[in-house]
C-alpha cells in the first residue's frame, strides 16, 4: 500500500504535477530529511519547478505526472539513521474548523504555525505543502494555560517535593497548562544568584514546555539587594516573592518587607506576598500542642483566616508607601480576597491569586478521620472551613477582584507526609493541581455561569502574561505569538484520580471531582504535545522564558500617579524663615542644656529653680511651669524676692478680710 509523505490537503487533484525521487541506497554520502513515515523513502515535491533538495549523487529521480497515490503502489524502506534530521513539515501545523477563543474576543478562524510561531490565522488560509493538520470542528482553540505558582523539586521541611521538572510539565501539558513559573528559594547558605543557577540546571533538562521563575527573600542585607539588580537585568526574572509566615525560616520583618518593596520598585520589579501573620501562628501552634491537638486540624485552627486577612492587609499597606506593584499569592480565604478588592477599588495597584485548591476544594477535608486523607490536604495557608470560600473567591475572579489563577503545586507522597503523623507542624505542606486547574476553574466558573469563556482565558493565561510581562508572546492566540495552545472540547468529561493523574503524587485533593470541559489536544511551540489522552512531550524541549521588568500593564498607572503624587507634596511644601535661635547640645547633660545664665525668667521673674524650689525646666516660652508645687515646709514662696505691687484693692472679691458689719 502507497505510503506517502504527502498531506491530504496536498494530494488532491490527479492532475497534480508532482517529481518522486527514490533514494535506493542505505549508504548514501548526505544525510536526508526523512518525513514522519519512516518506511517511505519517496521525497514529493508539489512543483515540478522546484529543485531536488537532495544531492544528485546521491539520489535516481523518477520524474511522473500524477497523483501520488495511483502512481506507486510499492515503497522500498530506507532505516532512518540517528542524525537525520526534521523535515520542515513537522514545523508546521494547521488548527482546522475551531473557535478561537481570546479574551477580548471570540472568532472562527484557522490557526497556522510555523516554527514554534504563529504566523496566520483567519479563515481559508493558503499553507505550505506537508503542513499537518489538526481537526478542531466544533471545539474552542484556546491560549496555553499559564500557571504563575508552582514548586517543583523543592526540598522543604526535610523532604523534597516528589513532581520535579519532567513530570511536573507532563502533567501540566496533560491539563492544558503550557508555561509554567516556578520559584528560586535559596536555601540559608546560598546566595540569590547560586539558587537560581541552580533551579536553571534542575528545570532546563527536563521541562517539556516554556517556564519562567519568580526569587524568594528570605533574608535581607545589602548583597540581596545586589543580586536583585543582577536577577532583573542579566537573568530575566521581574518578580520576588516574600514570606510573612514559616518563622525562622523564610519570614521577613516589616522593615525588611519594606525594603524589599522599595528595592523591587527601584528595578521595575513586582513584589509578591506570602500573606500570613508568622508570629502569632507560632503562638497558636504551642497552644495547640499544648491542648493535645497533634492532628492535621491543628495546622487549620492555628492559621484562622483572620491572620491571613490582616497580614495581607499589612502587606498592602507597606506596598503603597513604597510606590510598588504587589501581587498576594494563593488567597485562601474571604477576608484575605476583600482587603484585596479593597485596594483594588481605592486604585492600588494589586493582584490577587486564588488557586485550584481554594476554587475546587475546602477545609473540612483536615477532620477526615483518614489521617492520610487530612494530611494530604495540609499547605498554607489551610484550606478554609467553609463551602462557600470557593464559590466567593470565584465571583471575585469573575468580576475582576481577583486576577490570575496558580496552583502552589508541591507535592508529597504520604510517606513524606507522614514525617508530621504525630505533630501537625512537621506535616510537609504543599499539594497538587498543576495537571486540574483548568479543568476545575470551568468546571466551577464557567459550568456553573460565573465565567465566560472569554473570561476563562484571562484568569487562566491572559492576565498572568499581562503582570508578568510576557504578553502577547503568552496568553494570546494572534500573529506573532508563540504556538502554544489548546484544543477544549466542551463536552468532555473525566473524573479526577490520582489512579489516572500524571502527578507524580500518590494522591489527589480532588479525588472523584467530576469535570466538564476538558483539553483533548495541547500544543506546545507548535508541536502536539498531548492528544486523546496521550503524552508525546520531549524532555528538555521546554525553554527559559525571561520576563523583563517595567511592565507597561503593571507600571503605566505607577508612572502617572507618582508624577501626580509629587506635584501634590511640592504644592503642600511650607516656605519658612530658617531656624535661627538655640539648639540644644546633645552630648551635655539635659539639666545643663536647660540652665540659664540669668535667673530672671523673660518675664522678669526670679527663675524658680536658681531659687531652690524646682527641678522641672521653664515652659517653652519661658514661664513656670505650673505642673510644679512651690510648697515648702518653711513657708517661704518661690517669688518671695520679688517686690509686690502696691495696688490696694478696695473691695476684694469676697469683701473685705476685717471691719464691722
């Protein structure tokens, strides 16, 4: 049977001039490009024009008119060497028949990629011969997901998460995740920048699609600061994150919160919030132990929302006196998302970041009477307590209170989880969700109607481009943009387990959720990924994305207010007459600083204390001080060397002090 290189849409009139070469030697001196049939060894070339792109030694060329089809009926096979090379087809590819869904705006349009770009989209579109194509009749073409908050092969609480950067991006690319961020967080010993080349070797031999990094401060001094500078400009990372929790590990204070701010401000950078009051949960905690309270529910009653609310709510407050963009990762609870809204509508600018876990799930899983079960829910801060966080947190997003949707995917195995059986606080925090959030977030937005499909895009790619400033390369299908999207087919139903997940985890927090809308293709630079549910990724094929500082949907308001803002202090600037009169000399002894070389007071009256009768300094416009008793046992009054006027009063209020009446 014909096995030809040729695509359908270019083998379709019989009339077709086409020129076949036949390469029948094994031994031949170039290496040719070999098509995705392997047992083909005819190369067509549409127009019989064109030259032979292989070498005339070593080829015989059969030149025919016809389809290519009826032309040959027997291919001798030609193994195909370990460097041949890619043909140029298999860098182009053609997405047939589908919505294209941006979030502005809905279409139908084809969409053609060519190296990793797209390079056309619209209807009736021409493309070269060899193009594959992809059927998306009656589905949406959608932007790749970008997931702004994952930790893969983190060591953390003596463990390491088990998803490191090869099954992490499997599984992203299985749920329609196609960019991944990830955090740099040094360990105590490490600099900012050996941290950072260090997750560089981690992630870049294994990634199977884009990712980028966020820095964590975990501490701060003046060689911070220089690492900073050298992250923004030299490394293409614009955005550092900071803890108020984990005490004695990662958490800051507030004056070195405020200088990281200030500092992520100088460089155009956004500043990112671990919201937790650290100190007091550390309080809480002995109180649990002290109560006997061992158990995963420990880590929820001793991390109340409110603790989330007002440390998010301080962080907020220390962002706006330093002019910086701030970005709270993963909010948990109501209060957290309404101080949020609340900046948001006095124009601050701030961005909030629900994730899969708080949008899908909630905390009654920590008084599952399965210790595995509860522990595997643990992460902070906690899953809250309630039903209806979830669906709160998602109308925020749907309104606009709230901006991008992560994960915070770390990931232990029970095992690991089990360094915590018997105290809460050793529990390794983090659980899963790269591979469900897309699923989840239209599954409880846009099925239940809080989302729009438009709406999907922007809190799942869109608008985490837009922050972090990778926009429109990310999070949008047009010209010019990278070929990374997905294929949705509304109908699509699956039920989450961890039996079936591409998680490295052995357990899922949203075992049993079922899920309408789902990715049933994923395209990555161009490339098919993942389709009717199976991976086709390579390792090591996903590349460093740098995001660049000053973005111009972070910063554009920045740069007008803070012009406004000067204009309005130099308008409430006081002009004065400079200070003339005495300082007070620091280095003397206060008593001397407040002795006077005349003991006469400005008012003429003896200085009370040359008298021998008080120690408290005259008021400042140099009278007595009259918080001062001039009592003394003797009788003797404080102004006695002061001659009395001699104005008799007639009739004394009271009358007189003697005489008849």
């Amino acid at each position: 049977m014909m096995s030809s290189s040729l695509s359908d849409s270019e083998d379709q009139a019989s009339s077709a001039k086409a020129c076949f070469h036949y390469i029948p030697s094994k031994t031949d001196t170039d290496q040719l490009a070999h098509h995705s049939y392997p047992e083909s060894s005819f190369y067509v070339i549409k127009n019989t024009q064109q030259s032979s792109p292989f070498h005339s030694s070593a080829t015989t060329s059969i030149s025919r008119t016809g389809n290519a089809r009826t032309l040959f009926t027997v291919i001798p096979s030609m193994p195909q060497g370990p460097t041949t090379k890619t043909n140029a087809s298999q860098q182009r590819l053609l997405i047939k028949g589908g919505r294209v869904v941006n979030d502005d705006a809905s279409t139908l349009a084809d969409v053609y990629i060519e190296d990793g770009i797209i390079k056309q989209l619209g209807l009736n579109l021409v493309v070269p011969n060899g193009t594959k194509t992809v059927d998306a009749t009656g589905k949406l073409v959608m932007p790749g997901g970008i997931d702004t908050h994952t930790h893969f092969e983190l060591p953390f609480m003596g463990t390491r998460s088990v998803d490191d950067f090869l099954t992490g991006t499997q599984a992203a690319v299985a749920g329609g995740t196609t960019t991944i961020l990830d955090f740099v967080i040094p360990s105590k010993e490490q600099s900012l920048l050996e941290a950072y080349a260090q997750w560089r070797e981690r992630a870049d031999a294994k990634v199977c699609c884009d990712y980028g990094l966020h820095a964590a401060i975990t501490t701060w001094n003046e060689q911070v600061a220089k690492d900073m500078e050298v992250l923004t400009k030299e490394k293409g990372i614009n955005s550092f994150k900071v803890f108020m929790a984990y005490k004695g590990v990662f958490m800051l204070q507030d004056d070195e919160i405020f200088q990281v701010f200030a500092k992520c401000r100088e460089l155009g950078g956004i500043a990112m919030v671990h919201a937790e009051n650290g100190s007091v949960i550390t309080e809480l905690e002995k109180e649990m132990a002290q109560l006997g309270i061992t158990g995963p529910e420990g880590h929820l009653l001793s991390r109340p929302e409110q603790l989330e609310a007002e440390a998010t709510n301080r962080a907020i407050t220390i962002a706006e006196q330093t002019r910086c963009p701030l970005y709270v990762v993963h909010v948990m609870s109501k209060t957290a998302a309404d101080k949020v809204t609340a900046a948001r509508l006095k124009g601050q600018v701030v961005f909030g970041e629900p994730i899969a876990a708080s949008l899908g799930t909630d905390g009654s899983q920590y008084f599952n009477r399965c210790w595995r079960h509860a522990a595997a829910h643990v992460m902070s801060p906690p899953l809250r307590d309630d039903a209806v966080t979830g669906p709160y947190l998602m109308d925020l997003l749907a309104n606009g209170s709230l901006s991008a949707t992560g994960t915070d995917h770390c990931t232990f195995n029970a095992n690991q989880k089990a360094l915590g059986k018997d105290d809460f606080r050793k529990i390794p925090n983090g659980v899963n969700g790269v591979e469900d959030r897309l699923a989840v977030i239209w599954t409880k937005g846009v099925e239940t109607g809080k989302l729009d499909v438009n709406q999907f895009v922007a809190v799942t790619s869109a608008n985490a481009a837009r922050i972090f400033n990778i926009y429109p390369r990310k999070g949008r299908i047009a010209v010019g943009s990278d070929g990374d999207c997905i294929i949705w087919d509304r109908e699509a139903k699956k039920t989450i387990s961890a039996s079936t997940h591409h998680q490295a985890c052995d357990f899922n927090i949203f075992e049993g959720m079922e899920c309408r809308g789902l990715p049933v293709v994923t395209i990555v630079a161009g490339k098919v990924v993942y389709e009717n549910g199976q991976l086709n990724t390579v390792q090591g094929s996903g590349k460093y994305l740098e995001t660049t500082c000053f973005a111009e949907y972070v910063y554009q308001k920045l740069y007008k207010r803070e012009e406004l803002r000067d204009q309005h202090y130099k308008e409430r600037k006081i002009e004065r007459e400079p200070y003339t009169g005495e300082v007070v000399d620091i280095t003397k002894p206060f008593a001397a600083n407040n002795q006077k070389d005349q003991p006469t007071q400005s008012s003429g009256e003896p200085n009370a204390a040359s008298a021998g009768f008080h120690n408290r300094p005259a008021t400042r416009s140099g009278g007595r001080n009259l918080l001062d008793s001039s009592f003394t046992l003797s009788g003797d009054q404080w102004d006695d060397r002061n001659q009395r006027k001699s104005t008799r009063v007639q009739q004394p209020p009271g009358g007189q002090s003697k005489g008849l009446w």
